[in-house]
C-alpha cells in the first residue's frame, strides 16, 4: 500500500548570470574574460562567449580562439562574500533564502505569492528592487521544484513561471545535458537518450537498476518531480556595536578610548560565533547628523585594540580635512555617534596560531602594527608593481593593511614597457642627468630615434657599455600630457647600470614642463 504522495513545493529561484566574473572584475566590466579551475573554463563573460570560448574549454584552446583573453583564478570564497550583500537584499524582500551557490538563490514562493497577489506579480517586484540596486540582469524561475525553477530561471527574460503541475511538459524537450552530470550524459548519448523527457520515458525501475538510487534521483529530476526542502541559511549574527555621545566629542583620543568598550563588544559577538573579522566599516556621525564612512582592511584579523586604532586614524583624517576646508560649513566640530560594522568575516579556525606558537608572519604583523600605531594610517605602505610605461609609474604604493589594488593593471598590454628584472632603486619623480659623447658635447636623439654619438659618459662618469635606445609612447589619456621619448641602459666604470630616458617634448613622466624644454636625460632607476 503506497503512502500519500507529497506536493510538490513552489520555489523561486533567482539566478545571476556570470556571477564569479562580476565578483572579480566588477559589473562594469565588459572586456572578454575567463574564471579558470584545474586548467579548465568554469565561466566565461559575453564578449568571450561571442568569440566562440565555452565552459569546459582548456585555457590553451581558449586563449587560441581568443588571444586577448583575461584569464582570472578561480575563488570561491570570493563570489561568496560578493554574494552576500544580494542574499542581505533579497533576504529584506523574502525571508528564507537558500543558497545554492554564489550567483544562485532559491525561496519559497507562498509566502511572498501571498503579499504580492500571485507568483509572476511577486517576480516582477524582486526584479525590479534587484535591477533598482544594481542587478539588472536577474533572471527569476518559477516551478514545482528547484530543478525545473533554475532551468526556467536560465531560460527567462527576465521571469519565467512554470504552472503547477506543468514542470514534466517544461523539461522533456531540453536536452540531458541539463543534468549536468557528464558521466551519465555521455552514457545516455551513446545510448540514444537526448533528451530530459526521453529519459523519463525510461521510467524509474530501469534507471534504478542500471545506475542506483542516483538512477531514480535523475529519473525524478527528468519527470519534474524534484521535492527537495528549502533549508533557509541561518541569519547573521548582530555583530555591529555603535556608541552616541550626549555631548559631541572633537577630541580623537576621547572618543579613542570611549568606543574600546564597543569594539570589545564586536570582538566578543565576533568569538561567539566562531567568527573573526577581516573587513570592517567605521561610520562617524557629527553633530550635524553628516556620516562619514571608510571601510577598511587588515591582513590578518582585527583585535579590539586595531579597531580603535581605525577609529582614531578616520577621526584624524576627519579633521585634517576639515583644517583644510575654507567653508566654515564643513568645519570638523564634533562627533555624535561612532558605529562599528565587520563586513567580511571568515572562520576563527583559519586563524588560529601554530601548535608551537606564532609563526614569523604574525610577528613580522604585530611589529609593523605596532610602527603604524606610533606613526598613523599612512606611516607604514607597501609596494607593488602596478601597470605602465615608465617605471616610477609602475610603482604603487599601499598603507598597510589595506587591499592592494593596482590603479593600472599590470596584466594588460603596455606597448613599450620594460621588461624584467625592473630597477632596484627607482626616482621619483625621474632625476636629470647628464648623457655626453667622447668629445663632451650632450648626446641627442633625433626624430628617427638615432644618438647623434655614441654614449662615453654619464654625469661625469665614463660609461663601460650601453644598450637601446628603445622608444617610449604614452598619451597619458590626453594630448598635453603626452610623452615621446627614448630610454637607453648605461653600465658606467663604479658598476653601477642606469636607466635613462631622453624626453624629446615637455611633459609627462612627472616633469616639470617649466624645467624640460625637450631634449634633457633623466635617470628613471638604478640596477644594483
């Protein structure tokens, strides 16, 4: 005697498309790019898509149809927490969503069906609190299950409901594929079995007996009778702390140390949940309801003492500002009210210390912290090599702490640009220097880009060998700033090995144009 058989539950699900490259490159972005795992596409943006790369593609097969192609790592933990603040919105809309994946969402349909008088009414009001929040490629799928919803989710345009009882009629005539499930796709291939509703033809007792319950699981998948439960993802705990002040503060050591016992606060809801924070946004309110917020970043984990040190370093840049500021209306007076939010946490047990104590990172962390303690924000900075044509704009430097994020990426074409190894020591901005010939008369390059002589000696010192020149073209993004130059390699007789750069015109390369009348030499690094 068989048992009632359950209905099936109406889900919604919300599908982002290409969300792991909107996590790593922006919304903005519309360059041809790739997310690569274990050498292999995992996704792919539409401008790549239009040159023929798919998922599933080697890299190698991928950058032969595509050249340019931009190739990003894949990172899971980074489409995760890109993702959260979407889950946060829809959450707002319709409590208990599910996360299928970062870029996949599901909920139940009935309650919000309800408050919005049906199923497609309630779609169309997510999508347009999602398209009103920067997300307007949101495709919503409706159906009995979560199989058959994310088919049509990935069939919208941008919502898609499937009637009660019409999810078999929906999936028989896509293809098996839809499975994703590549061993048994290329076995009902060769089998002759192409599509969703030819395998449900097949009926369950002889899926289940060629491939087991995983066989009856498919079977029920191709017949949308998909049941499984939404399990709503647990909320967030309350981690953010906020002080206010009767009487507003101006004093960044007074309000230093009136927030320890809310950032305390933070740290022990932060430990509770086996959490520690990596990301936190600091928001001061004045006495004119005016909030100034900064977010920022630490390389390992913040204590109590490194979140008060934030606050006293925004409220000092706070009133360095306002020093500055003529207008008596954004004179800095003081503070109301101080909030602590962490915003990208990670789990405590990543950052536990070694069985036999810290390890040289984290010592190397507390010293460097300790020195920006007793010299500000900004005391302590970190280089990295950034994109560009001339070397001291290839350096980029970054408070440390904060995320390093080059304002020119290094990984794009940069016609002209030097090769490694760079120079060890490099000018900024470039210092002249004198180029001369055996005879001393200056060297010159002309518009052919020839020395007029060979070089002997830079400033003073007789050159041993020499390199280039090589030609060196920037626009700079406008014509006045525009840089033509040439760029030679010098080895004088003290070992020391030059890079220069002859400026044929004024401007550009951090010069002052008053100074450069065409012509000069710079010294732009030095090899050691």
């Amino acid at each position: 005697m068989s048992g009632p058989t359950r209905e099936p539950v109406r889900v919604i699900v919300l599908w982002f498309p290409d969300w792991p490259l909107r996590a790593a490159l922006g919304a903005s972005s519309t360059e041809p790019a790739a997310i690569l795992h274990a050498n292999r596409v995992v996704a792919c943006s539409a401008a790549a898509r239009a040159q023929g790369v798919r998922i599933g593609q080697r890299r190698r097969e991928a950058q032969g149809l595509l050249p340019s192609l931009r190739i990003v790592p894949a990172d899971p933990g980074r489409d995760e927490r890109a993702f959260l603040p979407v889950l946060r919105l829809i959450e707002a809309q319709a409590p208990g969503v599910q996360l299928l994946r970062p870029g996949l969402a599901l909920l139940r349909a009935r309650g919000i069906a309800r408050f919005h008088g049906g199923e497609a009414e309630a779609a169309g009001a997510m999508h347009a609190l999602l398209a009103s929040e920067g997300h307007p490629d949101v495709r919503i799928g409706i159906a009995d299950g979560p199989f058959t919803a994310e088919l049509a989710a990935r069939g919208a345009d941008p919502v898609l409901v499937v009637e009660a009882g019409a999810s078999a009629a929906f999936l028989a005539p896509l293809p098996v594929h839809a499975l994703q499930d590549p061993e048994v796709t290329a076995l009902l291939l060769r089998l002759g079995v192409r599509t969703l509703g030819e395998l449900a033809a097949l009926g369950a007792a002889r899926l289940r007996e060629r491939f087991g319950e995983h066989g009856a699981r498919l079977h029920a998948l191709a017949a949308g009778a998909d049941s499984r439960p939404v399990v709503p993802r647990p909320p967030d705990p309350e981690l953010a702390a906020e002080i206010e002040f009767e009487t507003p503060l101006a004093q960044s050591d007074q309000i230093a140390f009136a927030v320890r016992q809310s950032a305390d606060a933070v740290i022990l809801a932060l430990a509770k949940a086996s959490l520690v924070c990596t990301e936190v946004r600091i928001d001061l309110t004045d006495d004119d309801d005016e909030v100034t917020s900064r977010t920022w970043l630490h390389p390992t984990c913040f204590e109590a003492s490194d979140l008060v040190d934030r606050v006293r370093w925004q409220l000092e840049s706070l009133a360095a500002a306002a020093a500055g500021d003529d207008d008596e209306a954004h004179r800095f007076r003081g503070i109301a009210r101080v909030r602590i939010a962490p915003v990208a946490v990670d789990d405590a047990a990543h950052h536990q210390p070694g069985l036999f104590g810290s390890g040289t990172d984290e010592r190397l962390h507390h010293a460097v912290s300790r020195v920006q303690t007793l010299l500000g924000h900004e005391g302590v900075v970190t280089a990295i090599v950034a994109g560009g044509r001339l070397v001291a704009d290839r350096q980029q430097l970054t408070p440390w702490g904060e995320r390093a994020v080059p304002a020119r990426p290094a990984d794009h074409p940069w016609p002209g640009q030097l090769p490694d190894p760079l120079p060890a020591e490099v000018f900024v901005p470039p210092r002249p220097i004198t180029v001369t010939a055996a005879d001393g008369t200056p060297v010159s390059v002309d518009a052919r880009g020839l020395l007029s002589a060979a070089p002997a000696a830079v400033d003073s010192c007789p050159v041993r060998s020499w390199a280039g020149p090589w030609p060196v073209r920037d626009r700079r993004g406008d014509a006045t700033g525009a840089l033509r130059g040439e760029r030679l390699q010098l080895v004088d007789e003290q070992d020391r090995a030059w890079l220069v750069l002859h400026l044929a015109d004024a401007g550009g390369g951090g010069v002052d144009p008053e100074e450069d009348r065409g012509g000069r030499w710079l010294a732009e690094g030095r090899y050691h």
